[in-house]
C-alpha cells in the first residue's frame, strides 16, 4: 500500500478525518428507475435550459427536452422514458422555487438510451466537438457544475500544454470518484483522449490521493502506450482536489490572483466529466445520470448508486433504508463544501456528488468564542489569506475593506472553519452585487 504522505501535495490545508470506510468497497449499483423525477431547467452556472416538450408529451430517455440558452447553457435530457406531467416551480437544493420539467416513468418500459450509438471524433473540429459535448448537456461533476464546453473553449492566443484530470475527492465521507476510477476506466481514458484531442494538450496527469492506491495501481495498468496520459499520486489532504491546489501539487505553477488555470497553460477536468464525456462519443449517451455516494452514520446502509437526474432526495434515501431517528441534517456534496438540505422533495442534480447524512453530534452547531490570534487558520489556508482578519470584518459588515485583503481568492473551502465560509460567502455575494450596480451605473 502507498503511504499517505508519499507524494505530491500543495502548502497548508489540514488533515480531516476521512470517514470513507463505509462506502470504500460498495460497487457502484444502478438504482431502480423512480415512478417520477422532477428535473429542474436550472442545474448549472449559467443561463438555464428552455423547454422543447409540453406537458402531456411523451418523452423518451435521452432524449432532449430543454434547449441551451445562449452560450453560457447546455441543455437537459429525460432521465426516463415517460410523459411530461407539467412544467411549473418546484423545490430546488439551492432553497428556491425553479421552473422544472416533472416526467412520470413509464413502469412498462425498458428504459432504453433515446437514438443510442456511436459519436465520430477522430477527424472531428474543434468547434465539432465542443457542440456535441453542449449538446450531450455536460457540466463539471465535481460540485460546481460549470458548462464543460464552456471550459474547454480556449481563448485565442491562449494555449493547454497540460490537461489534469482530478480524482482526488479529498472531501470526507464521498467515494464516487474513487469508484468511478476502479468500475469506469474504459470510459475515462476514452474521454481523456478525446479531450486531449480537443484542447491539443501535449499531456494528461491523471491525479489521485494515495488513499486510493487500488485506483493508481489498476489505472496505471490500464494506460495504453499510445496515451500520453501519467498517473500521479498525491498526499491525502484537504483540500487537495481544489484546482488551483491541484495544480501547484503537480505541475508546481502558480494561477495569478484574479487569473484562471489556462492563463498558465492547464486544464482541469473532473474524473467523472471525462468519464461521462467517454460515454457520450461510445454510445450517444447524454448527462442523464450520474454516480453518487449515499453515506454517513445517519443512513442505514450506505451505498454508492447510479442514479437518473430528477430522483427525489427522499426516494433515494428510502432505497438506502431510510435514516435513523439520530439524523439532524442531510447534505448535498461533501460536509465541507456542501449544501444542507431543508426539505426531502428535492431532486438531485447534474453536480449532486454525494448525500451525506449526520447526526446529532456531527451536526450540531459549535460554540463560537472569541479569536485569540492563534493563527491556525493562517496555516490551514491553502491560498494564504488570513480568515481570522477577514472574519472580523465580515462580522462588522466591512465588505470593501475585504477586497483589500483579497476576499476573493478565498475558494471557500472552509479549511478555517465553516463559520468562517458561511460569512466570506455573504461577504463575497454582496460585493459582486455592488460591483455589478457600478458596473451597470457606468
């Protein structure tokens, strides 16, 4: 086994427990398709997807039932084949009421892909294959849920030598990435090619944290002569998967304040965007489902399940057992940088990573007492600010005074404390409103 301090890593960040065990070896399993899904038009940054069905119509799996809007959009796609039942607001993860598209699942189907088959690559454009990938719906599915064809649209006079393929899922209790990389390898050194194809990158570094060395051993075994694709391991720590992190880790660059990846000649992709980018040219398949880790001691059995877009939170978590009497929050991605969840009605979304549920004594809220200058937050951030000035400020609503001390290089990835995160992201918020009205003004 390789050692978890052996390899590359980045300056500062911390060491939380893993908490991994319970959805280490679960293999990923399809969930049984739901009776409806509920499949929100805004899933991703950007402009949200506009209706090409009504209610009433039937609709198959695959098949396209929401157009981009603009560039900065992609499209959505029926998770199942059934009939549009309406068109209205429903619940969102983000706590607001959304325009959604409620499909009822054809129980008699096969749930056969709409138009399944391959997508030529080879000899296709650039421009070719950025539009199959809008068109096939692709957002990064590592939480931020970015438009993928929007990232890999380099700028004229910019240049990728340096594709980075993030497998790190350095946020505790989350094994989806880890699983994708054992049970998918075909599809992500698939989708590492023809991304290496699209960008024109000299080099793929495949980037994994040593605590999954089953993951680094198999795909290095995997890697054909022909690829030019190197596995890396990385130090466990957090939070290593973060791009900027990542990168200074491996390739040893600095991204600029204010500056993106590209502006040092790399790209950065989740593991599963590229595994979900190899399915779509292997078999026509669109963003329609995506792997994500049901885990954490309120749920009573932990898995790692394949799911269609749309599926109820409550349905999954009744597939899994149910929680316990003890659970006192549920939370969509990882409980660093996640998003508690209100309600049980909401549906999962193309950037769900994980639902992690915590009880009582995990999720209670801690005493806050009054900084004594210790400085562990200045070790723990991994882009050097200091969170506990910033705090300060934040607390007495000194917003301007924070873009001095560079607020907005912060990652949020709570490495200081979460209460800490929670104030630099309402700080950040009402800058970018102000800046927005100056700029409006002007």
């Amino acid at each position: 086994m390789i050692g978890a301090t052996q390899g590359r890593t980045f300056r500062h960040g911390i060491h939380p427990e893993e908490h991994k065990e319970q959805t280490l070896g679960s293999l990923i399993q399809r969930m049984p398709f739901p009776a409806e899904v509920v499949l929100p038009l805004s899933q991703h940054l950007g402009a949200s997807s506009k209706p090409v069905v009504k209610s009433g119509d039937k609709v198959y799996r695959g098949q396209l039932i929401a157009a981009a809007d603009g560039f900065m959009s992609v499209p959505l796609h029926a998770s199942v084949t059934g009939q549009v039942t309406a068109i209205e607001k429903r619940h969102h993860p983000s706590g607001k009421m959304v325009e959604a598209i409620i499909i009822a699942s054809d129980l008699n189907s096969p749930q056969t892909l709409f138009n399944e088959g391959p997508i030529a690559w080879q000899h296709s454009s650039t421009k070719e294959l950025l539009t199959a990938i809008q068109g096939g719906g692709f957002v990064g599915l590592g939480g931020a849920a970015f438009p993928t064809h929007v990232k890999f649209s380099v700028p004229d006079g910019k240049r990728v030598r340096f594709l980075l393929i993030n497998g790190c899922e350095c946020e505790p209790y989350l094994t989806t990435d880890h699983r994708i990389m054992l049970e998918y390898a075909d599809a992500i050194l698939l989708g590492i090619r023809i991304v290496q194809h699209l960008l024109g990158a000299e080099k793929t570094y495949l980037s994994v944290e040593n605590n999954k060395w089953d993951a680094i051993r198999m795909l290095r075994e995997r890697i054909p002569a022909d690829l030019a694709c190197e596995v890396i391991p990385l130090q466990t720590k957090y939070p290593q998967g973060a791009e900027k992190m990542l990168i200074a880790a491996v390739l040893h660059r600095e991204v600029p304040s204010g500056r993106l990846p590209i502006d040092v000649q790399v790209m950065v992709s989740n593991v599963g965007t590229v595994a979900g980018i190899g399915d779509l040219f292997a078999y026509g398949q669109p963003l329609i489902e995506r792997v994500v880790t049901v885990t954490g001691p309120g749920i009573k059995h932990p898995s790692t399940l394949l799911i269609p877009l749309g599926t109820r939170l409550s349905d999954i978590l009744d597939y899994c057992g149910g929680i316990s009497a003890a659970t006192r929050q549920v939370i969509f991605g990882g409980p660093m940088m996640g998003s508690p969840q209100a309600r049980l009605d909401v549906p999962i979304l193309k950037g769900t990573s994980g639902i992690v549920c915590l009880t009582e004594v995990l999720a209670t809220d801690r005493k806050e007492y009054a900084c004594i200058r210790c400085s562990a937050c200045l070790d723990a951030c991994p882009v050097f600010l200091n969170p506990s000035q910033l705090g300060s400020l934040a607390k007495n609503g000194r917003y301007e005074d924070m873009l001095g001390l560079h607020i907005m290089d912060c990652i949020e990835c709570g490495s200081c404390s979460i209460p800490l995160v929670q104030r630099f992201k309402v700080a950040k918020g009402l800058i970018r409103v102000k800046q927005q009205k100056k700029k409006a003004a002007a």
